[in-house]
C-alpha cells in the first residue's frame, strides 16, 4: 500500500500540470509493464503527467521508460 500513498501524495502535489492523453495501445503496454515490477515507483505511471519512451515500441511485451518535462528540457 505504500505506492497507493505516493500516488495519492503526488497526484495532490504535482507542481508541473502538463497532461498527456495516452493511447490505448499505451496504456496496456504500462499496465503489463506495472502488472510483472516488483518496483512500486512505477505506479507514478498512472499521473498522466509523464510521456513514455517504450522498447521495443512494436512489442506488447516491452519496457518503458517515463519521462517529464520542464520547460524545454
């Protein structure tokens, strides 16, 4: 349950705002990503405040990494 109060405390404190609607193919690719981690961080996935890189891109069974951005950076 301590990735549910991260969440909940990042989802209330993102000073950021910039939203991203993400695919339906993305989605399930996060979503399969986050269903076989070990790593409860990954669930800051679900903020829809990141944009992903995915690899392989054409695969469902990938990796992802998740990125923000910030000004032109």
């Amino acid at each position: 349950m301590k990735w549910l109060n991260k969440l909940l405390y990042f989802s209330n404190k993102n000073p950021n705002k910039n939203e991203y609607n993400l695919s339906e193919t993305e989605v399930q690719k996060i979503q399969y990503c986050l269903s076989v981690s070990k790593n409860e961080n990954g669930f800051l996935a679900l903020l829809n405040d990141k944009k992903f890189f995915f690899y392989p891109e054409d695969s469902e069974n990938c990796c992802f990494i998740m990125y923000g951005e910030k000004g032109t950076s």
